[in-house]
C-alpha cells in the first residue's frame, strides 16, 4: 500500500487528465451504493452540532474500489483546526488488497470542480471567457477558476466574496498568472456580463438572482448543499434549463429541494445529468442564448475516477 499526501495527490490531478477520467466513469457507469451518514455526539463540544461521518463507496465490476471516509467535525472551527477530515482507500477489484489511501480533502476538492468543468464542456457556450466567481475558500479562489479554464478559453475573472478584502486577496494571488483577475463588490453588474457563474458559498439565502443574468450565461452551483440552504433564487431557476451531477442533487441540494418544493420546479424540469451527457441521451447547449445551469452535490463516482487516475500516476 502506498500512502499519497496533500502534495502528492494534487500532482497526479492535472485538471484535463482528471476531467477526462471523470467524463469517461460517467460514460461507463459504476456500482453507486447510496452514501452512508452516520451522526456523532461531540460532548467535548457541547455547543456545536454533532458531528458526521460519511462513507462514499463505489467500485466497477473487476476494477478498482474506493471507498472515502470524511468526519464532519463543526466544533473543530473553534478549536482551529479544519472541519473536515478525510481519505480515500483504494482497494484491488479482483483480490480485495489495499493498494492506496489518499488524501481525501485534496480528492474531493479538485474531482468537484473537475465535475463543473465536464458540465461545463457540454453547457457553457465555446467561446465563454469571462467566469464570475462567488467565494473565497478553497474552490472559488482556486480550483473552479483553474478547471473552467481548462476547458473553456477564460481570459478574465471576477471575483466576489462577503468580504470585500478576501476577494481582493484572491485576486492579488492570481497576479501574473495569465488571467486578468480582479474583484468587485458590484455583483448584479459583474453577472450581468459574466459568461460562466460560479458559486462557491456557504449562503443560507440566494446571494444569485435571476434577474441579473444575461441570454447565454452557463450557472454552475457548488456551495452549500444542505436540503434547507440555497445560493440562487427562484428567478434562476425558473430561467434556466437545469441538470445535475446525479439524481441524488435533487434530494440534498438546497437550491433543487427549495424550488421543487415551491413548484418552481418539476422533477421533470430536470433535463439530465452527467449520466445523460456524457452518453449523448443529451446534447447539452442547444441555444446560444440558452441560460443552462449544472447543480452538484458530489458523487461517489467522481471520487472512485481520481483515486483510480492518482494510482495511476503514483504507480507507474
């Protein structure tokens, strides 16, 4: 068994590699057991909600299984240290031996904006070049803009965040590295000329209105995907045509659940998800000034082609 650090795990994730390997487990198909959600008390943290446990396996017929463990620990805010802990085991399909445990949090982070980006390549118009990013953590001020680009010729960014010095800070880091990033407080005028939006918050109320978006613009909503939290409101919903990573979106993703529940939308509104465009039962765009929206809520699957694609790498 080899063990793949933070370090070593982004090395063997190149963005296009990995968008590949992601569109082709899709195209494939895998055993997808339902993702297991164990609750845990924290007594030590009386004041912050329990704690979780998840389990993601999947595994294809013969190849590889990868199964990702990641503890949900909120009371870990206060003592500094990260909320979220994971790994992913990658196991022999044919004998059962462990062959390597990889750092999850790096997996999880880049396989999720790998995902945006394949959805991207069947919904965002070809020539979109102008990518407005909501959020400031780890996939908005980096993996999302780094994945669109690798599959769409983003020449400029704008970046927003709550805090007007954190989105300034993202974009000082992206100083002369071949896109023109800046950041705004302006958020109706910087969608109203963005090609692509992304979303990346831990919004509990829509920070994205409809209203603002223009004919042809591509929506991509990664951030907070509790059944009760949402990041865009009725109107984008009710604007765009709407698919997902899986089936599984419109059960947990706040943004889906909230709509459907208020008859936005219909289950049947729902016009594919990667399964459905990866294969060709849909054909993604059909409009140039078709507004499409990818919803994604992670998908064991995701995380079984970049572990498989990391061993790869690591081993060969």
């Amino acid at each position: 068994m080899i063990v793949l650090d933070e370090a070593r795990t982004r090395a063997s994730l190149s963005w296009r590699p990995l968008v590949e390997a992601i569109r082709e487990a899709f195209r494939a198909g895998c055993q997808m057991p339902a993702k297991h959600e164990h609750f845990i008390e924290t007594p030590d943290a009386p004041d912050a909600p329990d704690a979780k446990l998840l389990l993601m396996p999947a595994w294809t017929a013969g190849g590889p299984i990868a199964v990702k463990v990641a503890n949900v620990f909120p009371g870990n805010a206060a003592r500094g240290l990260p909320a979220v802990n994971a790994a992913v085991l990658l196991m022999d399909g044919a004998t059962g031996a462990i062959l390597a445990l990889i750092d999850g949090g790096e997996v999880t982070a880049r396989r999720t904006a790998a995902s945006s980006a394949l959805a991207a390549d069947y919904l965002a118009r070809k020539d979109a070049s102008h990518l407005v990013m909501l959020g400031t953590g780890r996939l908005g001020g980096g993996n999302l803009i780094e994945a669109h680009a690798a599959v769409r010729p983003i020449r400029r960014v704008t970046i927003w965040g709550r805090s007007a010095e954190k989105a300034a800070a993202v974009a000082a880091r992206w100083q002369g590295k071949g896109l023109a990033v800046s950041a705004t407080q302006d958020l109706a005028t910087a969608v109203g000329e963005a090609d692509i939006v992304s979303t990346a918050t831990l919004a509990r109320e829509p920070v994205l209105q409809g209203d603002w978006l223009r004919p042809g613009t591509h929506v991509d909503l990664v951030g907070n995907f509790a059944p009760t939290a949402r990041e865009a409101d009725d109107a984008v919903m009710r604007r765009a045509t709407v698919f997902v990573d899986t089936r599984a979106a419109l059960k947990t993703g706040g943004d889906l659940v909230i709509a459907l529940a208020n008859g936005t939308l219909r289950e049947s509104d729902i016009a594919g998800d990667l399964f459905d465009l990866t294969r060709g039962a849909h054909p993604g765009r059909r409009d140039p000034e078709e507004i499409t929206l990818f919803k994604s809520v992670g998908a064991a699957i995701e995380d079984l082609a970049a572990a498989r694609l990391v061993w790869e790498r690591a081993s060969g």
